[in-house]
C-alpha cells in the first residue's frame, strides 16, 4: 500500500505539469483558452456565491462539522461566538484532514514541493479511481477465455451430432421400408382373412341345408320343441340370402330345397293347430250332446279351448311377424283362421240357436224382457270370443266379424218377425230405449272392437223397430186421435173438474186435521209421467197469489181430455226413440189431428152444455198442448210439396181471346202459350203446427172474450149501437131529431138498461169466474183471460157516458144515474 503511491508519482508527473500549465493559461486574462465575457463572469461570480453554501458531507465528525462550517452559517452566529478561539479550530480541522488523507507530512514550504504534493494526491486519486475499471478488465479476459473454450466444445459436439444425424436418417430410411413392406404383407393378411370368413358366411347359408333337413326329418322333432323357433328363423334368412343372391352357383337348386323345407315345416305347425282344434272340438261335443246345462256348456266350450291357447299362440305369433316376409306364412295363417272359425262354428251356432230359442220361449209375452236379455246373452258371446281369438292369434281378422255377425244373424233372425208384429207404442218405444240406449250406449261405445258385428245386428234391430214404431203411430194418430169418439164420460165437463175439486178440498181438510201445519208439500207437475221424463228440468207450476204450491186438480193429466193425453205420451215415447226429422213430422201431424179432435170435442160440449163451457174447454187444452211441447225443442214444422194452379186461369182467359192464334205456325201459337203459361207450378211451403195450435188458441180466447162481454153487457151495447146510428145520421145532416128524444133513448129507458146490464153482470159475472177458475186453475191465466173482458166492459160504460155528457142535460143525467168509471171497475172486478 506504501508503494502503490510512488509508482504511480513518476507516470503522471508530466501531466500534473500540462496541467498546470494549462490551468495558468486558463486563468490568463488575454490568452485564456475559453474567454468569457463580462456578463459570463457575473454568472460565474453568482454561481460561486451560490455554490459556498453547499451542505458538508454527512460522513464528516460532529467536530469537523461544527469546525468547517461555511462562511454563511458562521455570518448567521453570534458575533461573540466568531471571535473565541476561531483559529486555534481552524488549524486542528486542517490537520484532522490531512491525516485523514495520510499526508501527515511535513508542511510544503514552497511552489515545487505543493506541486509535488498535488501530483502525488492526483496520482493516488487516479489510481483508486481505475482500480474498478482493472478489476473489470481482468474479468472480462477471464469470460473471453472461458467463452472461447466453451466455443470450441460445441464446434466439436455439433460436428458429432451431424454424424450421427446422417447415421440416423440411413437408419430411419431403411426401418420405414421395412415397415411398409410388413404394412403390405399385413393388408394382403387381412384381406385374406375376410375374403376366407366372407366365404365362410357365405357357406353357412349353404351348408345349413343339410342340418335343417335332418332334423325336419327326424320323427322326434316336433313344433313346440325349443329349437324349433330358431330352425324357423334361420329358414327364413337361408331363403331370404338366396333370392337376393340368385346369381351365385346353384343358388336357385339350393333355394328350392330350402323351400321344401319351410312348406314341411309349416306343414307341421298346421296339421299341430289343425289336430288340437279338432281335438277340442270332440271333447267339448259329446258333453254337450249329453245335455250339459247352458251356464256350464258355456264355460266348457271356452274353458277346453284355452288350454290349449298358449303353444297355439305361440306358433301364431312367429306366423304372424312372418306374414308379409313370404306368401307360404300369410297362406298358412289364413289355413289356421279357418279351421279355428270353423270349429267355433260347429260349437256355437247350435248352442246359440238354441239359447236364443228358450229365451223366445221363457219371455213369450214380454219383449222387452226377451230383447234385454238375448242381447246381453249376445253381447257376452261377442265378447267371449272375442277375448278367445285372442288368446289363439295376435292380430285381428275380418273372419271374426264374419263369425260374429253369423253369430248375432241368428239372434236377429229370432227378434225381427216377433217386432214386425208389434201393435203396442209403449213396448215399441221401450224396445228403442232398450237397443239404442242399454245396448249401444252402454254396451257398444265402451267396447266398440269386441262389438262391432253386434253393432251391425243391433242398429238392424234398432231401423226395423224404428221403422214399425213410425208405421203404428201413424195407425194410432188417425184412429186413436183424429178418429176419436167421445164417450159421455169423456164430454162430462164441468162436472169432473168440479167432482175433483170437491175431493181434492176434503183430502185437504183431512190433511190439515191430522197435520198441524199450514203448508203442504209440493206435487207433481202438470205433465204425465211419460212427458216428465222430457221435462225433468221445467218446474211444475204453482198458484202465486194464493201462495199454495199446490196444483189444482183439473191440472191433473187424468183430467186431460184423452186425445191430449194421447198426443202428449205419444211424443213424448218417439221423442228419444226416432232422428229429429221423422220425429217433426210425426209431431206436426199428431199435433194437427189432436187439434181436430179438441176442436169437434168443443163443439159437442157447446151443444150439450153452454158456449163458456165449450170455449174454456178448448182454451184449457190447447194451454195445455202449448206448454207440454215446449220442451221437446222441436220445431215441429215440416216441408210440403203442392201445385200451384194460380196461373191456369189468366192462361185459359188468354187462350179464349186468341182464338185466331190458336193455329198459328208461329212462336205466337196460343195453344202453345197456354201450355208453357198455364201448366201447374211445384211449390213448397212449411207447415208449422206449434203455430197453428196459437192461432186457434188466440181465435178461441177473441171469441170468448167477445161472447162474455156481449153476454155481461148486451143491453147497454145494444143501445150505444143503435145511439151511434141516430149520432151517426145528425152528423152527416140527413136529420134534425135528437137523441134525447128518441123512445128508446129516454131517460127512463135508459136507466131502465143500466139496470139490466146491472143485473146480467151481477148474476152472471160470478158464474164466469167460477168457470174459468175451474177450468184453468192458475190465477195468472184467468187475470189475463179475464182482463179484456173487463176493458170492453169498462169502454161500454165509458162510451155510454160520453154519449150523455154530449147529448143530455143534467137533469137527464141525474135521473139516468149512471155509474162512475170507478164504480164500474169494482162492479166487474176480475179474479182474486
């Protein structure tokens, strides 16, 4: 460390000298390198000024901080800290610097020996400041050396991998071609391989010939054997290779000898379901010959045929999916429906026969009883075989509707001569309700496959009873309801409803005696049993101003006249049983007649008894037939087809006047017009008789309203008619007479007819309302029947009045005395 200093002294010592010199010319003031001027050395000067106030190092002592503070911070002092003992510091912090730095030398005396100085201090400065950069520069060389060896070996190992790589790729180059060439010999293997198993398969179809042919010759084989399925199959695909592969060497002889097979195989299957049918079949007919009973007959026909159902079914199954596949299956399947079909037969249609027999014979006089019960014995067959089929075969056939419908034949072969003779509407109508209802609602649409031949026979049946059901109510229309004959009985009005009023007030009196209560409970409606069934959801009507929800006896279909009464359970048994539009005819027609009928009875009852009786007679019932109709919702129309001759007679009065046309060879020809003009026009038109029964509903009340208010005030109208003449004439100036004195207009003659129109209505009022309460029996009716006869009443008196207020003096008119509108209103006061 001594000597580092000195060697470096001697090297640099012309520098420091250079620099020396240079730093003299520097500071030269007119040959300065780098002269500035004055504004330049102002900055300079600012800048060092500046730059005294720099802060000391931080890695200086406590004391040399303190000692070497700047002139700044020491003009920032205390004046008398400036002034004690400023030198004797400043010389111990110079000396403290030079020792730091090692130059405790001797003082420098002069100019040579600061140069000295200064040239050892920057020798030893540049030295340590280049020992970093030798350092660096040893090291590096190092790295040099190191990178060039290392250059070297991997020169050495890429020359070594190129030799290998060259090896490599001439091995790589000959492993490839000895793989492609195993490749190939593996591909001509494999291609062996498959061509030998392809030929192999191919074979089997072939060889399999002569195994199927032993064992359908062996006499142990037998159809329901296990093996005998699969044998089956694998037929079926020998076959089936063979035509798609006819061009292979005696592919056609081996496909003939396949065939001989499956007609042998199913020769088998055949004769098995042939013989156990048949054997059923003779262990059921000598049971049944020896007179089982019917029930047990029954169960032994089904009961020995389903044992022997499940092999049957088996084989028929393996047919069945067959039977599209080749023509021997569906040939054989068909073989097997009709021998099955066959052997039910032979069971069934003597049994059947002779079942329905002893119903016909059991239900001689009921047959209603006998269509119930022979259909349900029918149903219960159809559906008994049909289950049967199904337990032998799969899929459905149309044999078995055959069978069925031969079956159920017999059973329509039985009923039909037994309707056709059928005279009585309610049997008739009970038949329908029978077939259509029970048997084809219920029966048929729950179980429409199983019973669709019984179907067939049933709506047969159903068409046939339809049919003489239309037939005897025509019958029963004319000679039953047009052609009725009243008895006296039947015309015994009012003395039934008044008969039935008298028994139905003591019945009344009895029940509120052993009864304590006010009220009784409600009774049936108006309608018979026969139409209530069609008016279930009318309500039956009551009396609303007395309270009572009783009805009146005289509504009471027992007091209905019997033509009504007819009419009414007549509709009311076609209604369900026929299609809407016979059932429109037949009602219009009915309706018709019995309007006649009610009619010609009306009359007899006005001869027999009196005008009111005859008009609340026919009043009553044609109510009565208005409002039992309403609830069949039909329209009760129907259309009619008629010639119109309206034209034939302007055609033959045009004829006449052209005579002189007459042999016209023209288009003008008046023969020729008239046939062209003349000839009848079809027409159609409707025939409404729900109409009809209101028209004369509405004619019979006009007429009874006007009869009763001529019978209560025929005086007084009499005289207002003939005062109207007298009126009528002044008016029109043909005469000068008045009416007041006139004989018959008067003052006394005309309180003499208010008396008497007094008097009519007193005595005959009450028998009127008396009337019409026993024969309409509702309150309603009556005020509204009642009501016009009480206007026209009320105009008489009004108009009576008019005329005298008009025609006649006070004194006049107080000696006339006649009633206020208010007095008559109470006098003809209506129903209560």
């Amino acid at each position: 460390s001594q000597s580092m200093p000195s060697c470096h002294f001697s090297v640099s010592e012309m520098n420091y000298r250079s620099l020396a010199d240079k730093l003299g010319k520097w500071e030269s003031v007119k040959d300065s390198p780098a002269g500035l001027t004055s504004s330049q050395k102002d900055t300079v000067t600012a800048l060092t000024s500046l730059s005294i106030n720099r802060p000391l190092p931080q890695s200086l002592p406590f004391d040399d901080n303190v000692l070497l503070e700047s002139p700044v911070s020491k003009a920032n002092r205390p004046a008398f800290l400036n002034d004690i003992s400023s030198s004797k510091k400043t010389v111990e912090a110079l000396q403290h610097g030079f020792t730091m730095m090692g130059l405790n030398q001797p003082k420098i005396e002069n100019a040579q020996e600061f140069f000295a100085w200064f040239a050892n201090v920057d020798g030893l400065a540049a030295a340590e400041g280049q020992q970093d950069t030798r350092e660096m520069l040893e090291n590096l060389t190092e790295y040099r050396d190191e990178c060039d060896t290392l250059l070297n070996e991997v020169t050495s190992a890429l020359n070594h991998l190129r030799t290998l790589n060259k090896q490599y790729l001439f091995v790589s180059t000959k492993t490839s071609t000895l793989h492609d060439a195993c490749e190939e010999l593996l591909m001509e293997q494999s291609k062996l391989m498959e061509m030998a198993e392809s030929i192999s398969n191919k074979l089997v179809y072939f060889n399999d010939l002569d195994r199927i042919s032993q064992k359908l010759s062996s006499p142990t084989f037998s159809v329901t054997s296990e093996s005998f399925v699969p044998l089956l199959t694998k037929l079926d695909e020998c076959i089936v290779y063979m035509n798609l592969n006819f061009h292979y060497k005696e592919s056609q002889i081996y496909l003939v000898k396949l065939k001989q097979c499956l007609w042998k195989a199913l020769n088998l299957i055949k004769a098995y379901t042939i013989n156990s049918l048949q054997h059923a079949t003779q262990q059921v007919l000598p049971k049944e010959q020896h007179g089982e009973s019917f029930d047990n007959a029954f169960t032994l026909f089904y009961g020995k045929f389903r044992t022997h159902a499940p092999r049957i079914k088996a084989l028929m199954e393996q047919i069945e999916e067959r039977m599209y596949v080749s023509a021997e299956y569906l040939q054989l399947l068909d073989e097997c429906h009709t021998c099955y079909f066959t052997q039910r037969e032979i069971l069934l249609t003597p049994s059947i026969t002779s079942a329905i027999s002893d119903l016909a014979t059991q239900h001689y006089r009921d047959h209603c009883s006998l269509v119930r019960s022979s259909c349900a014995f029918m149903v219960h067959v159809c559906q008994d075989e049909f289950q049967l089929y199904h337990h032998f075969f799969s899929k459905p056939t149309k044999k078995l509707e055959g069978l069925l419908e031969t079956v159920c034949t017999s059973l329509y072969d039985v009923l039909r001569p037994l309707i056709i003779n059928i005279n009585h509407l309610e049997t008739l109508s009970e038949l329908c309700s029978i077939l259509k209802i029970e048997m084809l609602e219920d029966h048929v649409q729950n179980n429409a496959e199983e019973l669709a031949a019984f179907e067939i026979i049933c709506k047969q049946l159903l068409e046939d009873v339809q049919e003489r059901l239309v037939f005897r109510t025509h019958i029963y229309i004319k000679t039953d309801i047009l052609s009725y004959k009243p008895g006296a009985g039947d015309l015994a009005y009012p003395e039934k409803l008044e008969m039935m009023q008298s028994i139905a007030l003591s019945l009344k009196l009895q029940r509120q005696e052993s009864h304590n209560h006010s009220r009784n409970s409600s009774m049936d409606s108006i309608t018979s049993q026969e139409v209530a069934t069609i008016m279930s959801s009318s309500a039956s009507s009551s009396d609303s101003n007395t309270g009572e929800s009783e009805a009146s006896p005289a509504d009471m279909h027992g007091m209905w006249y019997p033509t009504v009464r007819r009419t009414l359970v007549c509709l009311s048994k076609l209604y369900r049983c026929i299609d809407r539009s016979i059932f429109e005819g037949l009602s219009q027609e009915a309706l018709y007649m019995c309007v006649q009928s009610l009619l010609y009875a009306s009359q007899q009852i006005s001869t027999k008894k009196t005008t009111l009786d005859g008009e609340l007679f026919l009043i009553k019932h044609l109510l009565i037939l208005r409002e039992q109709i309403a609830p069949f919702h039909s329209e009760f129309t129907v259309r009619e087809t008629g010639l119109d001759f309206s034209q034939f007679k302007s055609a033959a009065y045009h004829l006449l006047s052209s005579r002189n046309k007459i042999f016209s060879i023209s288009s003008n020809n008046a023969v020729l017009e008239f046939l062209l003009q003349g000839g009848p026009q079809i027409t159609e038109y409707f025939v409404d008789s729900k109409k009809k029964v209101d028209n004369n509903l509405k004619k019979v009340c006009e007429r009874f309203i006007s009869d009763m208010t001529e019978g209560l005030v025929k005086p007084l109208q009499e005289f207002t008619d003939r005062a109207n003449v007298i009126l009528q004439l002044k008016r029109e100036g043909e005469t000068n007479i008045t009416l007041r004195h006139q004989p018959f207009a008067n003052p006394e003659k005309i309180q003499e007819v208010l008396s008497l129109t007094y008097r009519e209505i007193k005595s005959k009022l009450p028998g009127i309302l008396s009337s019409m309460s026993t024969y309409l029996a509702n309150k309603d009716t009556e005020y509204i029947l009642f009501k016009p006869i009480k206007i026209n009443v009320l105009k008489q008196y009004q108009t009576l009045q008019q005329i005298l207020l008009e025609n006649y003096v006070d004194e006049d008119i107080q000696i006339i005395g006649c009633p206020t509108t208010e007095e008559v209103n109470l006098l003809v006061a209506g129903p209560k």
